[in-house]
C-alpha cells in the first residue's frame, strides 16, 4: 500500500453499482449521487472488488511465489534463516469494501481519513490465495515479515485482525509498520535473514528507488530491474489506488471514426 504518512490515497477506483457483493463486504448504495467528483472511479474498483480476472492474477501471483519459495529452501543449508517480506493491504488482505463505502457517500480521502477507523472496526477480506501461501511458508520453517503503511499506534488492532483472519506467525516482531520508510524496515529483516521472495502491490514494496519518485523514473527502474519481477519480487494488481492515479492517459492522435461491426 503506498505511503499514509504524506498521501493516504492519492486515487480511488471504487465501485459501487453492483448486482452482488460478497458476503463479506457491507452493502452499499446503488451509485454515489450524480454529480459526485469521485464517480468517475467506480469501475476501477469494480475491476478489484468483483473482477473473476483480479481474483485469477492473486492465485497467480501466489502460485509463482510458492515455486520460487520451495526453491530457495530446497537450496538453502537452513531455511531458518530465510525470509519473505510482504506487504498488507491489497496484498494479504483486501479493503475494497471502505473505499466502496466512502463512494457510495461521494466522499474523497486523499488524506486517508476514513482509514484509522476501519483499521480499528473494519472488517478486511483476504486475498485469494494469501492464507495458504503465508501457511505453507511457515510449514517451511521461513520466517515472515509484514512491512505495511498502517498506523503504528493502532498496531493491537491490525495484529488482532491479522489473527483473526487466522494468518501465521503474527507478532510485535513479524509486523513492521508505518515509521520509518520500508526499505529501513526491510534492513531490519535482512540484518539476521536473507529475504528471498517480497510481495507487495505498490513499488516501495519492493525498492527504495521507487519511494517518492516521479512516474517516470518508477517505470525506468521497473524496466532496469526486469528479472527481478516474478523470480524475487512478486507485485500484486490494483487498480483502486497508486501513485499513477493523476497520470494522463495517451490517446490516438486520429479523428473518431464511428464504423459499426
């Protein structure tokens, strides 16, 4: 999740005229009022929330970091002293039914002020495949790490909802949050373990290069680190929120031809 400390979201894709939302999501209003500001991101959390797509790259995801993790502690003299490093929201657990509300209510939180709350009350999903990826490596012996953004002062409550949700090895230790930047974070673990695998869905997950940078300079390191994606670093989709949100879009620079099928 990117950064709360300076931008809590910079954008929300959040959907909220839906036929059906799972049972562990709160129903919301049919659609935010019409002249609402935020409308225009409904379907960007629509793909998130209800997508069968979305759900098919999360158990992709975890699928290449389940071989890649059973092939570094099949190489490893003492897979105690490995570890994975992963992020929280929208990567282990899914909170697309707050900003699904807030829409509803046409209400914009760039300054992320609805989240303290439901990081105390909230009730956040899982994310496809999480929980068995999470298992298996502690099965393993591999020791993880959750760096994530949350509120370091509301810690009792994320630690009660990670173990409610029924996740291994959640501790004051194992969960590392909002303070310093992540990559100190991640230096904690790296000091007394090698961090095999990380997993996140937005770019400081993985580098500090990619920590309050321009577009541009993000999409020039994602292509300088291209071996890395899928073998060390595993990135999960979403496309309710980001640091691309206020990106303009590049269109085809040709008149509109309409031309039926």
């Amino acid at each position: 999740m990117t950064e709360k400390s300076t931008h809590r979201l910079t954008w929300l894709g959040l959907a909220v005229s839906m036929l059906a939302v799972p049972a562990v999501f709160a129903e919301t209003p049919a659609k935010p009022k019409a002249d609402c500001s935020v409308a225009e991101f409904s379907m960007g959390l629509r793909f998130q929330q209800q997508s069968a797509e979305i759900q098919a790259l999360q158990l992709q995801a975890y699928n290449i970091a389940t071989l890649k993790l059973d092939a570094a502690v099949a190489a490893a003299k003492d897979p105690s002293k490995l570890a994975i490093v992963t992020d929280l929201d929208e990567t282990v657990i899914d909170n697309s039914a707050l900003l699904a509300r807030d829409l509803a209510n046409c209400h914009t939180y760039d300054a992320w002020d609805t989240w303290l709350p439901w990081e105390r009350d909230g009730t956040p999903a899982l994310i496809p495949g999480a929980k068995q990826f999470l298992q298996h490596a502690d099965s393993l012996g591999v020791t993880i790490r959750y760096i994530s953004d949350r509120a370091d002062e509301q810690k009792k409550y994320t630690l009660a909802t990670l173990t409610k949700l029924g996740l291994p090895q959640i501790s004051e230790e194992s969960v590392l949050l909002l303070g310093p930047p992540k990559v100190e974070r991640r230096a904690i673990v790296s000091a007394d373990h090698q961090i095999v695998l990380m997993l996140g869905d937005t770019l400081h997950d993985f580098d500090g290069r990619f920590r309050k940078t321009p577009l541009a300079d993000q999409r020039a390191t994602v292509a300088a680190e291209a071996g890395k994606w899928g073998t060390e670093w595993i990135v999960f989709p979403n496309a309710g929120y980001g640091t691309w949100s206020k990106a303009p879009l590049q269109g085809w620079d040709a008149k509109t031809v309409i031309e039926p099928w």
